[in-house]
C-alpha cells in the first residue's frame, strides 16, 4: 500500500443493517408482548378477587370480623399487583 493512503473503511453493508433493524424490532415486540401478558394477568387476578368477593358478601352473613377479612385480603392482592408491575419496569 503506498505510503499517503489510508486503508479502507469498512461499512456494514444495507443487509446488515436490515438485519439489525428487524432484530431490534422483535426485541421490541416481545418486550411488548411480556408487558401486555403481565397486566392481562393483573387484570385477571382483580377480576377473580372481585368475584370473589361478592361471592362472600352474597352468601355469607357478614359481620365486621368477615368485612375486616376479605378487605385484609384484597389490600393485601393489590399490594402485590403493583409489585409485579413495578418489578416488570425494572
């Protein structure tokens, strides 16, 4: 190679690049997806706890220990939806 010139540069080629892209891109889509699973999951496990509890409230002759219970219980479900959500994010 003569002295005054410089080696060539090499590029990545438009294939891989559309490569890359379309990786890029199902990386995306199956984050999106484990998302979209996760709050489907949530929203299920409200919807069973609400059923449930009226369910309870329907057949059973509730008094304040019986209240104090399944209220117990769904803070105690809601305080580990929002765990799963906030441990998805991280």
């Amino acid at each position: 190679m003569p002295k005054g010139k410089a080696p060539p540069i090499l590029t990545p080629s438009k294939e891989d690049q559309l490569e890359e892209a379309h990786q890029l891109l199902l990386e995306i889509k199956q984050a999106q997806f484990q998302d979209m699973t996760l709050f489907q999951g949530v929203e299920v496990r409200f919807t069973l706890m609400a059923q449930y509890r009226q369910s309870l409230c329907e057949n059973w002759a509730l008094h304040s220990r019986g209240c104090k219970a399944i209220s117990n219980l769904l803070r105690f479900e809601f305080q580990y939806c929002k765990y799963l959500v906030k441990a998805s994010k991280e």
